[in-house]
C-alpha cells in the first residue's frame, strides 16, 4: 500500500545506493551488502509509544533502517523508498596463526564478516605460538603474564603462568600452574605429578569438583582436557598438564592484548612488544619481562631479568627422536594443508634431544592434533609411537582420538542431545552402548536411571543396600529414595573369666548387622612372663577353658660364658691360652652345659729392645717396645734406653738419643756443631780437643780492640722540652777482649768479660725551649775518654760444675725436644 503507520526506525550513513565497506584482520577490505529500490511510501513515518504515534519528519537523503533487514531512504517530502539489504559474501582472509578464520554478524544483524581469533598455545619445555602464529621458545621459571588487556575493560581480567625447570641437569622449563582471573575469581590448574596429564582445579585456593560455574564462570573437563571459559567474554582457556591454549574473539580483543602471547592484531611484527610498548629484537627478550610478583618465587620479581636459559637450537651430536617424523609423514597428513607442522617439529626436536629422558616430544604431537582436531581434521596418531606417547583411561572408559567435546550424558537437555558438534578431541569416553551419568559423576551407565555416593549405577526400580540404608532407584523426583536397614534379633552373651571380652564382628552375610562374640585378650591378663635367666627361655602354655597362659623357665641346653650363650659343640673363647668348647654334658645343678678346655703352647721371645708384658686375653702377654733400637749408617745396631745418649763408635761428632714423649719411644741422631775456630789465633802449644772428642779449644792470642770515644750532634728532648739546635753527644764504642775457655785443670769453663766504658766524664748544661715559651737549663753527661774494664760475670755454679759433655748431651736433647713439640703441634 501507499500508507505505512509505524515500524522501528534504526538510522544509517548509507546513500541511496550505498557499497558498506570493513576492514577485516587481515587487512583485506570486503563487500557486506548492495542495496535494491523496490517500494516508494508517499505518507509521513510514524513510529508507535506508549504515549501514542508521533511522527517522524525526514529530509532528501536520510535513510532509515527498519525490521527485516529492510531500509527506508527519503526522496523527497513525504515519499521513500524501501530497499532490502543483500548479503554478498566478503573475501575470506589468511590467519597468521594458521587456523580457518570465523564468521561473525556485522552490528546491523544482517550482514557477517570473518575475523581471525586470537589464539595462543603453549607446550612442552616449553613453546609458545602467539595469538598471531609467531613460534618461540622460552625457559624462564618464574610467573608470567601470558595475556592481559592493553586498555582495561574487564575488572582484573589475565591468564597466567606457572613455569620450573622441570629437569635437574638442564634449565629448562615446564608449565606447572594455569591461572585465570576474572573478576572475584582466581582459577588455578596445578599440574599435580611433573610432566604428566594429571592435574587439580582450585578456586580461589579452594579444590573444587567439576564442573563448577559461578560468577559468571565455568571449569569443566573437555576430553583429556581442563577448560575454563568465560561465556560473557566468549573466551575459553584449557590446560592439561603438559599444553594450553587461549582462544579469545577479536571483536572483544583485538589490538588489546599483551603479555608473552603478544598482541592480537593478525600482525606478527608487534608480538615481541614489552610493557613500556617497544618491540624487542626477539620474543625470548620479550617474555622475561612479563614476570609478576609470586610469594613463592622470590627471586622472582618484575624488573628482574634471569639468566638465559639453553639454545633452542639443538647441538650436535643429536639424532631427534623418531617420535618427531611422525609430524611430517602420513600419519599427520590429511593436517598438513591446514596446519603448518613445521614450528611443532622443530619443538618436537629440541624436547627430545634436550629431555629425551621425559618424553616431552609427545607434547608437540598432543597440541599439533589439538589444532588440527579444532579445524575439523581428528587423527589417531598415538597409535603410532609404539607405546611412548600411550594414554591410560580409567578401567570404565575407553581412549578414543576423536571424541565430543561436551559429552552427552543422562542429564543433558534434549536440545544439547540433538546438538552436532563438527569439532572433536582426545580423551577418555564411555564405551559404545554406555552413556555418562551425569557431568559430575563419572560413571557410564547402559540405562538412564540412579547413581548414588557408591557410584553405582541403579536402574529405576532397583532395590539396594547401601550404608546400611535400604534404598530404591525411583525415577523422578530425587532418585534415590533410603530408609535404616533391619536387623534379626540376636541372644545376650556374657564373657567371664581373665583375658575373655566381648567383641563385635562382620557378618558376612549381613556386614549390616554385626555378630557379637566372646574373645581371648592376653594382655588382660595379670600374671605376666617371668625374666629368665641366661641360657634360659620362658615357656607357656594355656590350659584348656583358659585365656591366661601359664609361664616357667626351661634351660636352653646351652653353655654360658661372660653373658654370652653357645651351643653344643662349638668353640667358646675364654683367653688366647686356652682352647675351649661347649659339651653335651649338662651340670645338675646349674641346668647348664659344661664349657672343656685345652692349655696352648705360649711364645715367649721379643726382638731386642722389646719386653713381653702381660695383656689380657692374650697367650703369654705381647712384645712391647721398650728402648730405641737405631740403626747406625755402618748396619750396626744400638739399643738405648729413654733418656741415654751415647756416640758414635767412629765419629764422637754424632750422638744418639733416645726420649720418651707421651708413652711413644722417639730416637734421634744429632750432630754436634763446634764454633768457628783458627788455630792462627792460638797460642802455639795450646791447640787440644774438649771433652766430647769432636770441638777444639785452645788459648787465643791477645789482641784487644781498640775502645774509643765516638761523637755525634742530636738533638736533646726532656719532659716536652727541647734543645733549638744540635747539641755536643759522645758515647763510648768499641770491643774488648771476652772469652769462655774450658780448663781441664779446673775441669770447667774459664770466663774473661771486659767492657769499653766512659774513663772520663765531665758534666755540661744546654738550654730547653718549652712549649708555653719559656725556657729551661738541662745538665747532662759529656764522655772525655773511653778504656776497656774488666766485668764480673754473674754464671749458675751448679752449671759451671757440671762437664762440658754434660751440657752438650743437655744442649742436643732440649733439640730433640724442641724438634718433637713442634712436630706434635
């Protein structure tokens, strides 16, 4: 008709004919829509409230949208044209990352464009691809920001991740914990045994069981896999112990995103970009300074940059694991058009030539089938590596390499059953015929009926016995429906006499109804076991109808000697002189076997300087040293006792001695040393030995030294006074003869001791300066003239009186004793 009376009016910058136009990640640019004329209104657009019509006025030009994906554009006054929007399907770009873009309606609700997500994965020791595809490796083993938003828009949004070394000889490294933070909530996915698929979920340090959804969050198992996703933000992040992945929408996301997952813009050259917003020279640079602060790591913190980890450039001589051509042959090729296996092989490569120990190059293979799962190509490559990269699976469930995602299961809606999802992963199913119970309760049933706390499938009218609950599988309304189990009745007992109790046990045929029965306790008894004597041995018996046993000691049939017991026939030691053994004969009155014995032989000879003395246990005493036997250069021996001297036969030059130190018998051969001596400056006739053979003496020549007086200028300082100029000093200098001489008339030694000293003094003053300026006259001695005097020296008698052999022998042994201390120390 020609009369329109209401209809949405929606407004738009597009002509009467207009081309829409975007700009999709990649960069190309597509056509959304063309517009078509097909009906001219003449009559004025009213729009309908609650208040009543009211009516729009438009000008030439304005266009309007309206329902149905339909647009209205002014010709003139009153007159438009409606013109139905035409969907053209826009150019499909080239993801950086590798994965197929997504299709994503335009804001109008019309129209769709593509968009590349961002998608981040890590694995391994580990390796991580950006959200734009760029492929590094990193062995940091602190906490790090793996994405976080640029300009904030979500209250504390950003994924995180735990690393270690995860191998005590390398430092490399391995993701231990996931964590995301939304909001309230913190999500931890802790890795629980290293390098393995089991792991833990907590929430804000509290374990959960899943799946868990609160706050607009959810964590659920997704086949081998742990997810957490966040529906508002349409976000989904998953962990497994050894991979993860982010995928986030780039409508929400694009060109806002930072961290070691780099910048999601479908752009590689800005994934290294650090927190100030400069680009690194590599993303290995980039991610050390994504750290965060980690109570439990504090030599980690941000700003500090740790040392660099390996190359990952694997050094020869390394021949990969075989487990790594099986990303690049057949097993892996219906993928490899889709996904490049390139960068996942060069992981695969490095992990096994680093750890090969750890089987870490099935990491790559898990994550590479992951992605390729994700674009719709599910492989069974497990199979391949011969049991390497195998997966277990709970004894109820069966591994399969292509499962659903979500499992459908008895409680599932009937719209989610109906569902098809084109999308697949790896993990543990139930098998063909089962279905699972429930999402929380992992138990694969044939009939949808009841599973209670025993996680025992029940089908509906099923009767049981649980926790002593008599139950029935009801369907509807709760399921399970319980009452308290009946018991039989059972007679009274009574259990009398010592060690006799009540005890109640298990009945076998009803474990809920226990049987009651009198039992035998013989630590309640009062009468305990005697202690026995050596070679003796408690015996007990209980005598019938009793509880209590009956004790006495019963002779062992053995021999005892010095708390010890032997048998019958076999030796016992008394002493190194006897020979003894044990007899069959038993002593009436001991109750014990008679111990024989035989007498030894003893020898009784010691090598010279050795004595037998008596030692217990021993035959006859042992040889012990007691003199120094010292074996001279000529292949004689002497024996010296402790404390002798004696010289050598041939040269009275050498002495040995033997001492005593501390139970230890030290011999040591001394050499005398005599002083210089000149027979020129003897008196002729004079010349003879000393009395220990070896040193010469003799009457010396005389020839005193001349003693004179010696001047010098100093300067003189009394009690903080001093002399302004060098003052007249003389001091006597010179030797005068002194000598000691052995007399053998005397039979000691002969001392002559004289001295230079002042003759002549005279007495003079010098005037001192003093420091509070005044001054002072100081006298002091002046030497006129100096001569030799004869001295008196002060000697021990006792040590005159003793032979000059004496004290050379004392002289050698306060050497020898000197020699040993310092050896002792």
């Amino acid at each position: 008709s020609s009369t329109m009376t209401s209809f949405p009016v929606l407004p738009t910058t597009s002509g009467t004919t207009p081309t829409q136009s975007f700009t999709t990640t990649s960069g190309t640019t597509s056509t959304s829509s063309t517009t078509t004329p097909v009906t001219t209104i003449t009559s004025s657009l009213v729009s309908t409230s609650t208040s009543g019509p009211s009516t729009v006025s438009s000008t030439t030009g304005e266009s309007l949208w309206i329902c149905n994906c339909t647009e209205a554009i002014c010709i003139e006054d009153d007159k438009f044209v409606i013109i139905p929007v035409i969907c053209n399907p826009p150019p499909k770009p080239t993801c950086t990352n590798g994965l197929a873009p997504v299709q994503v309606i335009d804001a109008d609700g019309c129209c769709w464009h593509w968009e590349c997500d961002c998608f981040c994965t890590g694995w391994g020791d580990p390796h991580y691809n950006t959200f734009d595809g760029h492929y590094y490796s990193y062995q940091g083993n602190c906490t790090y920001v793996l994405v976080e938003e640029i300009n904030k828009s979500v209250d504390n949004f950003g994924v995180y991740i735990d690393n270690y070394h995860c191998d005590v000889h390398d430092a490399v490294s391995c993701p231990r914990t996931l964590i995301v933070r939304h909001e309230t909530q913190e999500v931890r996915i802790a890795v629980v045994k290293p390098n393995s698929l089991k792991v833990e979920v907590t929430v804000n340090q509290q374990e959960v069981a899943l799946p868990y959804k609160k706050f607009g969050l959810s964590v659920y198992e997704s086949g081998i896999n742990k997810v957490v996703e966040i529906p508002e933000l349409k976000m989904n992040v998953t962990f497994n112990g050894l991979s993860f992945s982010i995928r986030m929408p780039y409508s929400l996301f694009g060109n806002n995103t930072q961290g070691q997952c780099g910048t999601c813009n479908n752009n590689t050259a800005d994934d290294c970009m650090l927190p100030n917003g400069n680009i690194a020279e590599n993303c290995e640079t980039m991610a050390d300074y994504w750290q965060v602060v980690d109570p439990s790591k504090p030599q980690c913190s941000p700003g500090i940059i740790p040392t660099q980890g390996p190359s990952t450039t694997t050094g020869q001589p390394c021949k990969e694991s075989s487990i790594c051509q099986l990303l690049l042959g057949s097993v892996f090729e219906k993928c490899h058009k889709i996904v490049d296996p390139k960068k996942f092989y060069t992981a695969c490569v490095f992990d096994s030539c680093t750890l090969p120990q750890l089987d870490l190059e099935c990491s790559s293979l898990q994550v590479y089938a992951a992605i390729c799962a994700d674009q719709g190509v599910c492989l069974d490559w497990r199979s391949h590596t011969n049991g390497v990269c195998s997966y277990t699976c709970p004894a109820h469930k069966e591994y399969r390499a292509c499962g659903p995602i979500k499992e459908i299961t008895c409680k599932s809606s009937p719209e989610s059953q109906n569902q098809t999802e084109t999308k697949e992963v790896e993990g543990c199913f139930c098998p063909n015929g089962t279905m699972l119970y429930d999402d929380g309760v992992d138990v694969c049933v044939k009939t949808c009926g009841c599973v209670g706390l025993d996680n025992v499938p029940r089908e509906f009218g099923e009767e049981f016995t649980v926790d002593c609950k008599d139950c029935i599988c009801l369907e509807g309304g709760k399921g399970i429906v319980c009452e308290a189990h009946k018991c039989a009745e059972q007679n009274k007992i009574s259990c009398d006499g010592e060690g006799l109790y009540q005890v109640t046990e298990v009945n076998s045929e009803d474990p809920c109804c226990p049987i009651i029965s009198c039992k035998c306790n013989t630590s309640l008894c009062t009468t305990k076991p005697p202690k026995c004597n050596l070679g003796f041995e408690v015996y007990s018996h209980i005598p019938n109808g009793q509880c209590c046993p009956v004790y006495q000691c019963v002779s062992k049939r053995v021999c005892v000697h010095q708390n010890a017991e032997f048998l019958p026939n076999s030796s016992v030691f008394i002493d190194k002189c006897q020979n003894c053994f044990c007899t069959n004969e038993v002593n009436v009155t001991t109750q014990l076997n008679v111990i024989s014995c035989e007498h030894v032989p003893c020898d009784t000879y010691c090598e010279p300087g050795y004595e037998r003395q008596p030692v217990p246990g021993e035959c006859g005493g042992k040889c012990v040293q007691t003199k120094c036997v010292i074996h001279t250069s000529e292949s004689s021996v002497l024996i010296l006792s402790p404390g002798e001297f004696k010289n050598h036969p041939y040269n009275n030059c050498t002495l040995y001695s033997c001492v005593s130190i501390r139970d230890q018998l030290i011999s040591s051969t001394s050499e005398i040393t005599c002083p210089a001596f000149n027979e020129d400056s003897c008196k002729p006739g004079t010349v003879k030995l000393l009395p220990n053979g070896c040193c010469k003496t003799c009457t010396p020549l005389d020839s005193p030294t001349p003693c004179s007086v010696r001047e010098r200028k100093d300067f003189i300082v009394y009690e903080g006074c001093y002399s302004e100029t060098r003052v007249d000093l003389t001091e006597c200098e010179g030797t005068c003869g002194t000598f000691s001489l052995y007399s053998a008339e005397a039979n000691s030694l002969e001392h002559s001791c004289s001295c230079c000293r002042e003759e002549k003094t005279s007495i003079r003053e010098v005037t001192l300066k003093c420091p509070h300026g005044h001054s002072k006259t100081h006298k002091y001695v002046y030497v006129e003239s100096c001569s030799c005097q004869d001295t008196e020296c002060e000697i021990s008698k006792s040590r005159e009186s003793r032979s000059a052999e004496e004290n050379d022998r004392e002289s050698a042994l306060n050497r020898i004793k000197r020699a040993i201390s310092l050896t002792s120390k």
